[in-house]
C-alpha cells in the first residue's frame, strides 16, 4: 500500500519496476529477485500435471500486434479486484498472465509476493499452458518464504516474501498467477499501476466499497477514465493495449511517466486519519500524527546539546554542531516493524541508541534544534526526482525523510544555498541529515528541483525544494604540464571538487582503509583520457572535512601522449576529463526527457611547456555551445613556448524534454569534437 520512508544515501535507488521479474506490491527491490531466483534455483521445480483455470484458457489463441524484437513477454490479461471490508480490513484478488515472446522472459515464470503481520497471503497459485502438452500447475506448498536480505543499514524488518516459481516458462507458453491477500491498512488508498516495461493487452481493477463509503480516482501519465458502477456498489475500470516502456538510460522514474490510478476510500460518518491521502494538506496531517510525542527530549539529549554548544557564539555555529553529530555520531541503522516503516523511533530511543534511519534522524535533529531555540519540520520526498510533480494527487510516492528548518533571522551566511522564502515560515533551510557528507547549508542534487511535502502543525504542503547554482556543484582542475621531443607529456594536476563531485567521491572511499586503494579514483580518471600513464605521486585534500572542498593532487607522466605525423607532432590540449556523452546515438528515437543528476559547472585548465625546438603550427579552433540546458565554451591559445587550454561545461537545466533531444545531441557531439581535437607543432623555422 505504499513505499516505507526508510531511504539511506548508501542505498541503490528502487529499481522494482525496470526488472523484467514480477513481484507485486510497491515495496519490492530489485535485489529481492536477485536472492529468489537463487533460492527458487535450489527447489525442485513443480511439475504436477494440473488444468489451468477458465480465464487463463480464454487467453489462449488472443490475436497479439506485431512487436520488436526487444519485446520480452506481453502481458494479457491482469486484474486486481479490491474490496474494502471496513477501514481496517481489506482484500485484494489478483489474476494475470504473461505470454512468453523471446528466452528473456521466462523471468515472468516467477512471482513474489509481499507479507507482514498486517498482510496476510490467504491462497497463491500459478499455472503453465503451454504450447505444446499439459498444463503445470503449483500451489502454496510449493511456494518459498524469505526475508529480504539487509540492504544498506537495515538492521530488521518484518517484510517478507513468498515466491513461488512457475515451471517451463518457455517462449511461446502461457504462465500465469492467481493470489488473495488480506490488510489492516495504515492508510485507505491504493495505486493501480497498469503500465511497466512490457506490452498489456487487457488490465482491469475494481472497488466494492462499504454501503455509504466515497472515493476519490486521480490519473497519474493517462487519460481519466470513468469507472463502470455494478450492482453492489462495485465500480470497475480497465484499460487495454497499453504500450510498454523502454527503459532509457537518465530518464525520470518509472513512476513519474507510467499509466496508474490513485484511489483513496472515505468511509461514512465523517473524517479519519486513515482517509487523509485525498490531499496534500490532510497526508502532511496523517503524517503529522505519527510524529506527535516522538520528538520529547530527554536529560541526555539536553546533556549533548550544551555540549556541541561549548565555545560557539552564533546560533550557526551551534547549528552547523547539531547537523554534524547527526551526520556523523547518528548510525544509519533501519529497523522496521509495523507502522514504524512510516512512524519515526521517538528521539530519546535514537538518542540512547545512536543508531536510526532517516525519519529517525530527522526527529532526534528536530528535538535538539529546538533544544537551541531553532525550529524545523519534516520534510517527506521521493529521492529520485520527478516521481512526485508539482501536478501529481495526493499519493504515498515518497521513500525518504529530510528536514526543514527554519532560519532565525540572525542566521544570515552565504554558506547557506538551500534556502526558500516561504510565505508563511519565512527562510527555511533544507537539510538531510542522513547524507553524511553535504554539510548543513547545502543539499544533494538529488533533492534539487525535487518536490517534497513540507509537513506543519497546519499539515501538508507540496513544495519544490531549491536548485543550486551550477559552481556550487564543480570539478575544477588545473595543469602544470611538460612536453617533451619524444612525445612524454608529465606534470602536476590539482583538483578541487565542490556539491555533488565531492561528496560522491568521499562516499565512494568512505570505506577504503589502504592509501594506494584511496588513489583509484585518480586512475579511473586517467585510464578515461589516456592510453599510457604512471602515477608518481598522489594525495588527498580534505577528505575528512566536509564542509571544505575535496581534492585530489596527483604527479603523471604518458608516454607517447604526443604523436609524430612526420616531422610535426599531434598534441590534445584538452589533456584530462570527459564531459561528451553517446548516451543518445541511438537507432531509436527517445522517448522521454533527458534527467540530469543535478547543476554543474566544470572548468579544466591546462598548461603545457613545449619541448625545445618546437613552435605551434596549427591550434584548434575556439568551440562556443550555449543552449538553454548547457553551454560549452573552450579556446587554445600560444604563448611563447606555452599552449594554453581552457574550457567550461555547464548545466543549467536538471530536465530536457524530448523536444529539445537533437540540441542536446548536438550539445555533446559538439563536446566530443573539441575533446579530439589536435594542436599540430612543428620544428623552429620549418615551412608549412
């Protein structure tokens, strides 16, 4: 019934949706197919001989339309049927069937569905009509429980999964499904999701509410359609061939661009908090109510925050003290049980434990702001940007928890970005607690241009969260270099990485114990640009302070990094770095915008001595690129024995529609151009 708000910056991004594997329900990772698959792997395979049901034998012999070659499966015939008992009793009956078109999707063959002690799996099925022979079938005693494996800083959860593996899911057969479960739901509202990465041929759902209950449908990338109402105050609604999605690498979500309903319940007699999804102010009002009483503070916790007071004399200060010891002291460890995958641990326990998730993180934080007279709020949003707009309903499409605090008006520091004037709370500051490594006054790209709801004692407020300018998130490198007659280039190279170029590379060695493993990064880099290299030296610069920028300075030397071309040499004055991009040239056309992971603005610099003897010939021309998304701009210029090469990238645009696909296109065929181009040197006094 909804994603848990439980999302660590170490974790991979939910991927359900782009597996070709079947796992109903939302909370599903990737990864748990990964584990099931493996584990349905070590089961015999059912093989009883068994009918399958009427509605699956009415799918044989559908007349299907001609699909590529990249079509895996279709899916047939999909039907989820909801009845809702009473507001804290519901049950859904799900049916559908896969018709197998090439060996890549005989990943269908497999379904998981999720359990927890407020979710029960009353019956799960599955048959095989094959094209050939009898049909298979397997029932719950063929089924396998599990739990899902850690992920991240999950300590323990009571989700689980019963996966059950349908045999001889070969191309051109039939598989398909039925199951039921039963819910105490948190919330009364549910999501039809009709569209993912395959072909429907026919998808169907309905709702029998109680006598007297309301509901509310809203359309999320598809056409309102207006249900059907049966007798029994049944309503019904179905779809039918809905193309399927083609994954594009830096697209936005699945669930920012895939046909789905959103319907909320309202029983009779009144409000409650259960039917507080029909909107963005009631969901900030539900989720209020969850934190109410969890952000009491304790002796130890008043105890802590006169500590990290010591010796500071600004309330910043005192702030920038609070957003570390949560970033640093605070353990991302995730524990969820029940309504805690939404309802934060209460800020003592956090406290005394040293340990919690991100809703958990955000509460204990609040609780010692307030502790230093500084206010805040939670702030509910979806880490991949784009899976909640500013035009989505009211729904449960969030996974993580920041914070939104707000500013007094003697904080005033240009440290401080990610910042809005809110008509109401003045200047609020956005701040996630959980990324140990963007200090307080800034923010990921992956909360800029995001939208999140801000979550008040007057309830919910969808709002979009600031953009940063471009040089706050920056690679900025300069070159010393050397060239000499026989081709060997070999100098200095100082880095300084600023925003997201930072913080990921502090992520990615955050681990690392060995100095010569600390130094991959930099071979990675050089490995990009040049055939031949040797590392002579190299450091890091503020890897531990995060509040400063990160660098890296590294000593090379490339052999034959020039080449002869008769008496002439072929030097590339952009030396290092790789800012083009083929990620479009493809036979396809794309299909959706174009996802950039945030601003950026990178600036290469390179000096290189010539060696004796030598004077330019040629020099490539000046490049100059400015589109509304990006500009590009670099120039190589001769100064006595000195070629100089410098050059700028930046993205002003986080999103560019499919509309502006061939600027783009043009944007890095341009970039590569430039990154390839040669300046020629000849001998002193040798004729053209």
């Amino acid at each position: 019934m909804g994603s848990r708000l439980c999302c660590s910056q170490g974790k991979s991004m939910p991927a359900t949706k782009f597996g070709a594997k079947r796992v109903t329900g939302r909370p599903v990772l990737l990864v748990v197919f990964c584990v099931a698959l493996c584990a349905v792997g070590t089961v015999p395979q059912a093989a009883a001989s068994g009918d399958a049901p009427q509605w699956m034998h009415a799918l044989v012999g559908t007349t299907l339309p001609t699909y590529d070659e990249k079509t895996d499966a279709v899916l047939l015939y999909s039907e989820k049927n909801v009845t809702v008992l009473s507001a804290d009793r519901i049950r859904m009956h799900v049916r559908e069937a896969y018709k197998i078109l090439r060996p890549e999707g005989r990943e269908h063959g497999t379904v998981g569905v999720y359990f927890n002690p407020s979710r029960k799996i009353t019956s799960l099925r599955g048959w095989c009509i094959p094209s050939q022979g009898k049909d298979y079938e397997v029932k719950d005693k063929d089924a396998i429980d599990f739990a899902a494996p850690a992920d991240g800083g999950e300590l323990f959860s009571d989700l689980r999964y019963r996966v059950l593996h349908v045999p001889a899911p070969d191309v051109g057969n039939i598989v398909g499904y039925e199951y039921e479960v039963e819910e105490q739901p948190f919330f009364l509202q549910d999501i039809w999701d009709f569209q993912g990465t395959d072909p429907v041929r026919d998808s169907r759902y309905s709702l029998q509410l109680p006598s007297g209950w309301d509901f509310k449908a809203s359309w999320l990338s598809h056409a309102e359609i207006k249900p059907d109402e049966k007798s029994g105050n049944v309503l019904q609604w179905a779809v039918s061939d809905v193309k399927g999605i083609r994954p594009e690498l830096d697209m936005p979500p699945l669930d920012g661009v895939a046909g789905q309903m959103i319907v909320s319940f309202f029983p009779s007699g009144g409000t409650s908090l259960k039917n507080e999804f029909a909107s963005w102010d009631g969901m900030g009002g539900w989720y209020g109510s969850l934190v109410n009483g969890r952000m009491d503070t304790s002796e130890a916790i008043k105890k802590q925050v006169n500590g990290l007071a010591v010796g500071k004399t600004t309330v910043l200060a005192k702030m920038q003290a609070v957003a570390a010891f949560l970033q640093h002291d605070i353990r991302y460890v995730e524990i969820s049980l029940g309504i805690g995958g939404w309802q934060p641990h209460a800020a003592p326990d956090v406290f005394a434990h040293r340990y919690g998730d991100c809703k958990d993180k955000a509460t204990l934080m609040r609780t010692m702001l307030r502790e230093i007279g500084v206010d805040s709020y939670h702030v509910v949003i979806n880490t991949e940007r784009g899976s909640v707009t500013r035009d989505s309903p009211a729904h449960n499409g969030f996974n993580h928890v920041i914070l939104a605090i707000k500013l007094p008006d003697e904080v005033k520091d240009p440290s401080l970005i990610a910042v809005m004037q809110h008509p109401k709370l003045g200047r609020i500051l956005f701040f996630d607690p959980t990324n140990e490594v963007t200090p307080l006054g800034q923010i990921g790209g992956y909360l800029q241009a995001n939208y999140g709801l801000l979550v008040t004692p007057e309830g919910g407020e969808l709002v979009e969260l600031p953009q940063q300018p471009s040089a706050m998130n920056s690679i900025q490198r300069v070159g010393k270099l050397m060239l000499d007659a026989n081709g060997t280039l070999r100098g200095d190279i100082q880095e300084v990485r600023l925003g997201d170029r930072a913080w990921s590379e502090r992520w990615r060695l955050r681990t690392v114990t060995k100095d010569t493993d600390r130094m991959k990064p930099i071979e990675s880099l050089l490995a990009e640009s040049l055939s031949n290299f040797q590392i002579v030296r190299a450091s890091l610069v503020n890897y531990e302070k995060t509040d400063q920028p990160f660098g890296f300075n590294y000593t090379f030397q490339s052999d034959k990094y020039a080449k002869n071309a008769g008496n002439l040499l072929l030097v590339r004055p952009r030396v290092l770095g790789r800012e083009s991009s083929g990620i479009l040239e493809t036979k396809e056309p794309r299909k959706f915008p174009f996802e950039f992971r945030g601003p950026l603005r990178d600036t290469d610099s390179f000096e290189i001595k010539l060696p004796q003897g030598y004077e330019v010939d040629e020099l490539p021309p000046p490049m100059d690129v400015d589109y509304s998304f990006g500009s590009y701009h670099s120039k190589t210029e001769a100064s006595g024995q000195t070629l100089h090469y410098t050059r700028s990238v930046e993205i002003k645009e986080l999103s560019v529609p499919v509309s502006k696909m061939d600027e783009l296109k043009k944007f890095y065929r341009m970039i590569a151009s430039d990154e390839r181009n040669t300046a020629v040197l000849k001998p002193v006094g040798a004729g053209k």
